[in-house]
C-alpha cells in the first residue's frame, strides 16, 4: 500500500506501508509509515491468523502478548529501526508459509481503518536482494 504524506515544506512524498522478515537475521524490521499509520501508538502487537498466511500489526496494551515497546525516538532520529528478534517466530513464519529461511523478504501492508492494524499478507510475499 502506498500512502502519501505532505511535508513540512508541502510537498506530497509517497511512502509504502511494509515490514521486512529477515530469515539470517532471526528479525522483522517494521517501517516507520507503518507505525505513523498506527498513530504513532506506545505499543504495537502482532498477530498471526490460524493459518500463518497473514501478520496484522496494531496497537496495543504493554499486556498484550507479543506485545513491543516503539522506539521512542523513532521519528526523531532516521538512524533509528524498529526490529524484532525471535528465531523461532521468525523461522517457523517462514517455514509456514514455504519460505527460505535464511532469506529476506518483503510484504506489503494493507491498512484497515475499521480494525486500525496493517495487515501483511504472505501472497504477496517478496524476496529481498
């Protein structure tokens, strides 16, 4: 999904909505549009349908399971990721759904406002390098 966003000067600069798994890493790197999407919320959770075809990132409560803490200075400082480390979430994703799992790929975010989450799905998956 692609969102556009106007800047300090005016100007409309298109951003896309995605998150980056990376197998040999062990991590998932989630872009900063899709927080700002988010609301720039203190928490965001992920969830995995039954299947594992799809991760919807949302806001959430710091109770929440697989709950994580944004980056505080995320939008302040541009050197600044928002990654997630978990082998074994992140090989079983990928073993789930067919994927190398020393590979990185990319997906493509969709934002539903009604549930206010991004959802990623694993059809559009596409490998990175």
């Amino acid at each position: 999904m692609i969102i556009d966003n106007e800047t300090p000067n005016g100007k409309i600069k298109s951003t896309r909505i995605a998150i980056s798994i990376q197998g040999y890493r062990n991590a998932i790197s989630i872009g900063k549009e899709v927080v700002h999407v988010l609301g720039n919320p203190p928490y965001i959770c992920l969830r995995v349908n039954d299947t594992y075809k799809s991760v919807a990132i949302s806001p959430c409560e710091p109770t929440e399971v697989l709950s994580f803490k944004t980056p505080e200075n995320l939008f302040t400082n541009r050197h600044v990721v928002f990654r997630i480390y978990s082998q074994e979430f992140i090989k079983g994703l990928l073993r789930a759904n067919g994927l190398d799992t020393e590979q990185s790929y990319s997906l493509k975010g969709t934002y539903s406002e009604k549930n206010n989450a991004v959802v990623f799905s694993f059809d559009e998956v596409q490998r990175e390098g």
